[in-house]
C-alpha cells in the first residue's frame, strides 16, 4: 500500500459505489448511514466530487469528522437531522466538520462536542466561498460556527438553533460563542433561535453587512456578554427580533456596534425595526455604540433598560417601558397581549438607503420557524402582532425577507 493515497483506499474500499458514481461526468448522490454503502459521513467527504449530494440518514454519527474540499455541495440530513457527535475530536484541530469548498448548502444536520486545542472547536469551520445553512442544531461545541475572513463571501443561516456552544472563560481565559461570523462580506440571520452562550456572544459578526431578520436571541438559562455584537461596525439592518438580557450578564449593553474598529468611519449604517428588547439586568442598556454613526430605531419595544447609548440615535415611535402585557415573559413569550401599550403604536418605516425594505411582514415563530405578520390597523411596535384571531389579515403587501421568496438583501 505503499504510495497509495487516502483517495485511492476509499476506491479500494468502497469500490462497487465509485462503479456507480466515479466518472460518470455527473453529479452523483451519495447515500450515507448504517445500511447504506457508506457507513459515516467521513467517508463521503473522501469520494464526493464537485456539484455532488451528500444524504446522510438521520441518527447518530458519534467521534466522526471530516473536512469537505468540494464547491457546490449539498450536504443534508434525511428522515431527520443526522447528528455528528464529535466527542471532543475535530478535523485539522478546527472543527467537526471544515467546509473549504465553495457556494455549499448544509440542511438538517446537528453539531455537538467539537473541542479543539486552540478552544475554538466548532461545530463548522467555514474557510470557502458563500455557505448557506438550514433547519440544522449547533450545540455544546466551543464555537458553534467559526468563520474565516473572505470579503468575497456571503453566509446565510436560516431555521437553525444555536445553543451553549462555550468556553470557561474563568478556568481558560477564552471565549466561546454560538456564532462568529470573519469579515465576509454580507452575513444574514432569518427565523433561528440562539441563546444560552456563555460569558461568550450569542452571534459576532465582521461582516460589511448584516441581516438580522426575525430571530430569537437571548440569555434564558445563561448569561452571555453581548447578545449581538458587530465589533468592525460595518452595515446592520436588525428587524423582528426579539433579544433578551440575563440579570447575570457581564457586559451591561445588549448590543455592540463599533467596539473594535472603525469608530469614525462616517459610512456606516446601524438601523432597529420593529425589534422587541428585554433587559432583566437593573443596570442594563439597550446599545454600546462605539461609532460616530447615528442609530436609526423605528417601532422598537424597550423593555426594562436604561437609554443610556441612545442619546444620538434617530427615534420614531418607539416605545420604552419598565413592563409590557407579555403573553408570558416568564418563558420569553413576548407577543403581545390584550391591553399591551405597544398595539396600533406603530408607523410605516420605509425603505433603507440601499433600497432594503424595512416594513416587516413576516415575524418569528417558536422555535426557529417564521410566518406572516398579521394585523389590522396600524402596525404595532416590536417583533410582534397583535391581532385577535377573528381580524387576521394580511398588511397587503409582500416581502422578501422570507426564505421562499426572493433574496432577502439587495444585490450590490
């Protein structure tokens, strides 16, 4: 065997699927499970080519990691999500898996237990061009996604949970975080559930631009620094979210903007619509904006928070309170309910400056699902629609914010 590379064993061993698949000039689908040809993930990640389809079938995959050189990958979960156990192993000393290829699509796959000796393993290890991620569960891993830096790039992560991805930052002196985005160039964020980092962020992103569309981001069993933090400033639209702050955070504000970079860079946008913000911590604020930038806040609910941050922002019918009629805040249920000084409160917030529409017609659905906003009357303040179940209607327009309609960002 001497000579005979990792590639050429795969053939040996699997031989009758290469008969199949290999040089067909094709691209091939590659069944993946316990009673297909290909037992583990891993070994699809030797064969697979350009343009292929990997299918892997739900269950357990536990101590398997890959690395994924190809371009134009579907990589997805059938029957259910297909979960990778990593078990403290990773590939390269990243990640369970290390996505090199480019324009890859990942649906329906759950990330656990990556720990690596740097303590940023992660669940996925980005380091190509343009990936897009559905329906699939980032968890217990020291990085949920860790990203390289591309300017080239756009990362979308839609329907997706990320939850307890950590480091003890006491004992090791590291942070942790559910999701770190390099400095790509756009990065976008539709109907998914983050929460629960630890000491480390809910999402940090480098990004030129972010899209924040219709998430749930918060502190619910532990408390996080920042639930979103955007460190080089850059381009944020956040619309529909709803952000919660644990009374144990470490870091007094909800959001960053600027920390690190750029302060005084004058072309830069920070724009909230139709957020619904809820700080437990008594000393808590809003916003930590760094930059000389102007925040633009329209219809948002400020719950529980000093203004402290916001003395140069641009404010519009938004509304700041110390409570609200909750369906449950108890549980992080904040639609509203009857009586809820937030409803018909609203106004119509037009269209950003590079032609993005800000109006929200769609709002989160727990856990990580999205459907339309309904409503009559005005358009009421927060992520939010209150509508008894006898007037719902639709606002009369569409949208493209939503996954099976068009691009949720211009194009540039």
């Amino acid at each position: 065997m001497i000579g005979i590379d990792a590639k050429a064993l795969a053939y040996c061993r699997w031989g009758l699927v290469l008969l199949l698949y290999a040089g067909s000039g094709d691209c091939a689908t590659w069944q993946v499970g316990p009673s297909q040809e290909l037992k583990l993930p891993s070994q699809a990640a030797i064969v697979a080519g350009n343009d292929d389809i990997v299918e892997i079938d739900a269950g357990l995959y536990p101590n398997d990691v890959a690395t994924w050189p190809q371009h134009r990958l579907i990589l997805r979960g059938v029957g259910g999500r297909a979960h990778l156990e990593a078990m403290g192993n990773n590939a390269e000393g990243k990640a369970t898996w290390v996505i090199k290829g480019d324009d890859v699509t990942i649906e329906s796959i759950e990330f656990s237990g990556a720990r690596a000796k740097a303590l940023n393993g992660a669940g996925i290890r980005f380091e190509g061009t343009n990936l897009t991620i559905r329906d699939s569960h980032f968890h217990d891993n020291q990085m949920g996604i860790l990203t390289g830096a591309n300017p080239s790039s756009e990362i979308t992560i839609e329907g997706s949970e990320f939850n307890d991805n950590t480091v003890d930052y006491r004992l090791l002196g590291k942070l942790g975080h559910n999701i770190y985005i390099g400095g790509i160039k756009r990065f976008t964020l539709n109907h998914c559930y983050v929460h629960d980092a630890n000491t480390g962020h809910n999402v940090k992103s480098r990004a030129r631009e972010n899209y924040l569309l219709y998430n749930r981001i918060g502190d619910e069993t532990r408390a996080s620094s920042y639930l979103v933090d955007f460190p080089d400033g850059g381009e944020a639209y956040l619309i529909g979210n709803q952000f919660r702050q644990s009374a144990a955070s470490e870091n007094r504000a909800m959001l960053s903007f600027a920390a690190e970079h750029n302060q005084t860079l004058p072309h830069q946008t920070l724009i909230l619509i139709n957020n619904t913000l809820v700080n437990d911590k008594p000393d808590g604020t809003f916003l930590n904006n760094h930059s000389i930038v102007r925040p633009i806040l329209i219809n948002n609910l400020l719950v529980g928070a000093s203004l402290i941050g916001l003395e140069s922002s641009d404010r519009q019918h938004n509304i700041v309170a110390n409570s609200e009629r909750f369906r449950n805040r108890g549980a992080f249920d904040y639609r509203l309910s009857a009586g809820a000084s937030a409803i018909d409160q609203g106004i119509d917030p037009g269209v950003a400056a590079n032609g993005f529409l800000l109006s929200p017609a769609y709002q989160y659905r727990h856990p990580a699902r999205i459907e339309k906003r309904l409503g009559s009357g005005a358009l009421d303040v927060g992520a939010y629609e209150f509508a008894p179940s006898d007037q719902l209607s639709p606002r009369g327009h569409t949208h493209p914010h939503a996954r099976e309609q068009s691009s949720p960002v211009p194009s540039r």
